[in-house]
C-alpha cells in the first residue's frame, strides 16, 4: 500500500502576503477597526495550523474568509460576555458591628501575642489558609498553624474566666 501523496503546499507567508489585505478588510467590516487586528491574528493563527492539512487545488481565499467569519463570531460573543463596567457605584450598607461581647474578645485578642493573635485574625476572620497566614507573619503553614492553635487556646482559657 502506498503513502498517500502530499501536495507541493506554496509557503504559508505567500498566502498571508496575497490574502491578507482582504481578510483584514473582512475582519474590519465584521467586527470593526478597534477589534479588527485581533481577529486577523487569530485568523492566520488557525489557517497556519490548518494549513498543511487543506486538499490540494482548494479555494484558499474562500477558506481564510471562512476562518475569519468564525473568529470574528468568537469575538463578538466573547464580548456580548464580558462585563460593561458600571458608571455609578451603587451605595452598599455596611451592617454595624454588635458591641456586646465585642469589647471583651478585642480585649483577650489584644492580650496574645503579635503572631497568635494575626495567626487567629488571618485564619479565622479572613479565613486564609496557613500557607497564606504564614506568609503574611513571615513564617512557614505549620507555623501559622501552631500560632493559630496556640492563640485559639489562650482566648478559649482567658474568655473561659470571665463567665465562670
């Protein structure tokens, strides 16, 4: 069985120098001057990779205008889904802390010592992993870990007191 033949392919620049002016007029009139670059970009992009695939004796232009007309669709979808940024911020209420017990836990917070109580602030309010807690108190995820324990500790046995 013989190996299928393949065709004497003309160098894929040759085909950008002779189709190129018009597949960027297909893309400017599809998407417009702003996105028109991108598209002809993209366009060559697949066509390249497509390239040594295409039958012998196919319609060339024909097959660029295709690819074009598709990535020119891609694009205008892809912008339909990118957000519009807003022109007015909306005002967002920001609910009041509740000062009941607040007072006594910043005080027993205020009392650990400085990585416990970023260890305790970092995990368990910002609700960071260790490797990130550790990275902000300059030390490794195990020992933000023993921080955080240690600091939970201390408030459990100092918030403990006050309501016994």
């Amino acid at each position: 069985m013989t190996a299928p033949r393949q065709r004497a392919a003309r160098p894929f620049e040759e085909i950008v120098a002779e189709h190129g002016a018009l597949v960027m007029r297909v893309c400017r009139a599809l998407v417009g001057p702003v996105d028109a670059a991108d598209a002809w970009s993209e366009t060559f992009l697949s066509a390249l990779q497509a390239y040594p695939r295409l039958p012998a004796g196919s319609n060339i232009r024909g097959w660029l205008v295709t690819i074009a007309h598709r990535k020119a669709i891609d694009q205008l979808r892809g912008a339909a889904r990118r957000p519009e940024p807003a022109r007015e911020l909306p005002e967002v209420a920001v609910p009041e802390p509740a000062s009941a017990d607040d007072d006594e836990l910043r005080a027993a917070l205020d009392a650990l010592p400085p990585k416990q109580r970023g260890a305790v602030i970092y995990r368990y309010l910002a609700e960071l992993s260790y490797a990130e807690v550790g990275e902000l108190l300059g030390s490794n995820a195990t020992a933000a870990r023993r921080s955080a324990a240690d600091g939970i500790a201390s408030l459990r046995k100092r918030l403990s007191k006050g309501t016994s």
